[in-house]
C-alpha cells in the first residue's frame, strides 16, 4: 500500500459528455466514511489534468465501467485503478469471522447477555449500464455511494474487531483499527504523488508551466 491514505476518489470519464468527474470520499468520525468533495471538469479545458489530478493524488482510484482505460489522460497519469469488489468480498469475510468469534465467546459462562456487534451491511454491485444513459453526476454519485457503504462496513467491522480484540483471532491489545484490508492494500496502490516531470507532461503544451505553490505540494521536484 504504502504513502499516505486519504481515502477514495471515484471517477467516470465520458466521451459523451466530455466530461470527468471525481467524487471523494473520505473517513468521517470513528468508524464511517462520507463524501468530501465533488467536481464535474470538462475535458476541453487546460486546467483539467492538473486540478484533477491534485484531487486524486494518495486515494485509492476506483473508476466506472464505461471509462476507458486507455484514454491519454489516465495513461499520462499512470492510474492503476484499484478493486472494489476484492474490498466487498474482505469485508464480507472479515464480518463473518468477526460474528463467528463473538458467537463462540458468547457461549462461555457469563456472557450471554452480551449485545451482539451492529454490522452494516455490504452492498451488493449495481448494473452500472442502466445509468449510462443519465448523466456523469448521477452515474458517479452512484458508484461513489457504493465505494462509501462498502468503505463504511469495513471501518465499522475492524473497529468492532479491535475493541473485542480479547477474544477476536490474532487481537493484540493496543492495535489501530485498519483503513482498509491487508490483503486490499496489497494489491491495490492509491494515486502517488507525481514527479513535476511527469506532471508537466499531462498538460498541453500551450499550458506547460511551473506548478503554484498549492499544486507543487503534490508533486515532488526531481531534478
């Protein structure tokens, strides 16, 4: 995984619509997550690669279905997007495991007044090709959501697992509930912070420039 985590950035190009959207999505309280920021760029527009791309840098990028991959503003970005449903299905197991153990604990003398652990559930994937036809917000919006209650299940599911750690496989006393999965965040790599040279290289060549104080925090100076 490795960097630092700011969360998710769902993103759908359009060549319809000539547009790229990018909704954030972010931790929120102890255990949740919650939409943080949202921009519906066009395409045409000089500023797009670089304002985008200060959005996405050190989030895991989940993109729709219908963009495509080989477009020229994602390559020069190097995108690797990362795998939502491997994120479901481990939060999924991690539910299971997490309701096994305390079921188990709950059977020895004592504990059986004990409240069982408020699981939220996981969403189940959405036929993405019936909002094709709407536009890119509601299209976003709506993988964003799925990202954000999936995200949330997880959050909620390792915190549960951390305060029971007395009794949960592995517990450690002290340990810090998990942003996302091991087994996620080691085949998943959120958007690094690009190399100025690599930067510059997304922008047209009408555009290319020295990056403002604000942008040149996002990318690192080699020389």
């Amino acid at each position: 995984m490795g960097g630092i985590v700011l969360g998710f950035a769902t993103v759908d190009l359009s060549t319809r619509d000539n547009t790229l959207t990018v909704w954030l999505t972010s931790v929120q309280g102890a255990a949740s997550a919650g939409h943080t920021n949202a921009v519906i760029f066009e395409l045409d527009d000089d500023t797009t690669p670089r304002r985008a791309l200060n959005m996405i840098c050190d989030r895991y990028v989940i993109l729709t279905d219908r963009t495509p991959r080989e477009h020229p503003l994602l390559i020069g970005w190097r995108v690797e997007p990362s795998d939502l449903a491997m994120l479901a299905k481990q939060t999924t197991a991690a539910q299971a495991t997490v309701l096994t153990s305390f079921g188990e604990y709950r059977t020895r003398p004592g504990k059986s007044h004990l409240g069982e652990p408020d699981l939220p559930p996981v969403p189940v994937p959405f036929d993405q090709a019936e909002l094709e036809t709407g536009t890119s917000q509601q299209l976003t919006l709506a993988l964003a959501n799925q990202v954000m209650r999936t995200w949330t299940a997880w959050l909620t599911t390792e915190g549960e697992r951390v305060k029971r750690w007395t009794y949960m496989p592995g517990g450690r006393e002290g340990e810090k509930p998990a942003l996302v999965p091991a087994e996620f965040g080691e085949h998943n790599t959120v958007q690094p912070v690009r190399p100025l040279r690599l930067w510059l290289s997304t922008l047209p060549q009408s555009t290319s420039r020295p990056p403002t104080l604000i942008e040149a925090h996002h990318v690192r100076l080699v020389l």
